[in-house]
C-alpha cells in the first residue's frame, strides 16, 4: 500500500465527483432556462460586462494551464485536464444563466435556480424604484404565505435594471401591477433599510 498513490486515486475520485456535480449543475440550470414561458426581456447582471466573473477568470485560467500541458506534452495529465476543463465550461454555462435577470408575463425571475428570487405580478404588494447610475434599482414587496405555520410574510427582492432596459421594464410592471400599485419614485429615506 502506497500513500502517495492512495492520495492520487482519492485526488482522482474527488475531481470526478465534482466534475459530475457540475454537470448535473448546468443541466438543471439550462433545464430551467428552456423552461422559461414568454419572456419579455432579459438582461445579463454579472460582473465581468453582465458576464460571470469567477467562471470566466477560472476558464481562462485553465486554458493557460491547458496550454502549458499540452506544449510540454504532459500526457499523464491530460484526463484531469479535461475534467477541470469541463467542470469550468459546465461552471460558466450555469453562472452564464443565473446571472441573468428574465422578465415574463407571469413574473421577475432574478435568478433562475433560486425560487426565492422569483416572485409573480400578482404577489407584489409594493414597490420603490430608486434612479441609479447606468439604470434603477427596484425593491419589489410581496408577501410569501407559509402553509405550516398559516402566516404572511412580507419578503423583498431588489433588482437591478440597465438604462438600455429601464423604460420597457417600466411598461411591464405598469401593464402587470400598475393599476393597483403606485410606485415611490427617488424617495428621501434610505433604500438599503427599506424593509
């Protein structure tokens, strides 16, 4: 028994496990992104030019290293390569999807593997927009009902909307609440304590 070859093949199984887990990961996001239903806009929200930051800084550091292994013809590396280059395309399909914001005709889907972000018109009890630089940021209100313990809560989601995007925006949420909701528009008190 050689520890440095049990150490390898644990290393082995780890990077296989993760890379499995990657990939049920950006199928569930894609899954969730096809099943989308009349979306009026969409909009990228990442860091990197609406992109995904991390995801994209790890692909093109595996494309460096990739290129290292492959001029220097590293061949017992190749597998292992391949699997971090997969685990990073499958890391970037499903932050490409999550960071970005769906507008539909049933509701705001702010981040599609998260139910907590996504909130349909009809919840909506409130809203604040607030004029920002390069767009406005929302605060929707809406109350969550909880089956267990038969409450009301009232929960907030903020979003994020670019100039580019701003004045379609406006149109949905007036066609969608507008006749029942007023908005605060640039209001004095502090947005970020707005609860």
């Amino acid at each position: 028994m050689n520890l440095s070859t049990d150490i390898h093949s644990l290393f082995v199984l780890l990077l296989a496990l993760f890379t499995m887990g990657a990939t049920f990961l950006a199928a569930y996001t894609v899954a969730n992104a096809l099943r989308l239903r009349n979306i009026r806009i969409s909009w990228k929200s990442g860091k990197l030019l609406g992109g995904p930051l991390f995801s994209t800084l790890f692909l093109g550091f595996l494309a460096a290293v990739t290129f290292v292994v492959y001029s220097n013809q590293v061949e017992q590396y190749y597998t292992i390569i391949g699997c971090y280059l997969w685990m990073g395309i499958c890391w970037f399909t499903s932050s490409y999807f999550t960071a970005k914001s769906y507008i539909t005709d049933h509701g705001i889907v702010k981040n599609i593997n998260d139910p907590s972000q996504t909130i349909a018109w009809h919840q909506i009890n409130d809203y604040v927009e607030k004029p920002s630089s390069k767009g406005s940021d929302y605060v929707f209100i809406y109350r969550e009902h909880n089956h267990k313990w038969d409450q009301n809560r009232l929960i907030r989601l903020e979003l994020f909307v670019p100039d580019r995007r701003t004045l379609k925006f406006d149109k949905i949420v007036a066609l969608k609440i507008g006749r029942i909701v007023t908005p605060v528009v640039d209001s004095e008190f502090d947005f970020k304590s707005f609860k």
